[in-house]
C-alpha cells in the first residue's frame, strides 16, 4: 500500500497532527525539519500554518512549493507515538 495524508490539522506551534490513508494518525512535531532554502521561511509560524494536504502528492504542502514525503511524516507519527495504529486516536 502507497502511504498518503489524507487529513492533517494544525494543533500549536510547529505540530500537525496527520490522519494515512491506512488510518493511523497522530502529531508530528516540524519544528526541527525547517532549516534551509525551503523549509527556513517556515519558521514563521503564520508562514508553518498555511499548510494543505495535496490531494494528488498525498501529503503536505506549503504555499512555497515546501512538501514532506508521506513515508518521512509516518515514520515521525511512528517514532512519536509507537501505539498510533490504524484505528487508533493517540
């Protein structure tokens, strides 16, 4: 199975907490990710929060062109929460 995010939300700071298509879910903390060219305007938070789910690269994005491979976004929901499986809410 292709992972994808098929729903993220903003909760504080640099965390968004994402919903696979596989139905695991859970918050991943950004803030440590966003150095360099694309990711460093993201520091910003009004700049971190304008995020969407691209429906079509199954995963997020940012208006700068900024995107997270879903495979890296899971493996943070995994490390971050080793009990968030399908179907689970924590």
């Amino acid at each position: 199975m292709f992972l994808h995010v098929i729903d993220a939300e903003y909760v504080r700071d640099y965390v968004i907490r994402i919903r696979f298509n596989d139905g695991t879910e859970g918050e991943v903390d950004l803030e440590d990710e966003l150095e360099g060219e694309v990711f460093g305007p993201l520091k910003t938070l009004e700049n971190f929060r304008a995020f969407s789910v691209d429906r079509v690269l199954g995963t997020i994005v940012w208006k700068n062109g900024a995107d997270l491979a879903p495979e890296f976004l899971y493996g943070k929901v995994q490390r971050a929460s080793p009990a968030s499986r399908a179907g689970s809410t924590g």
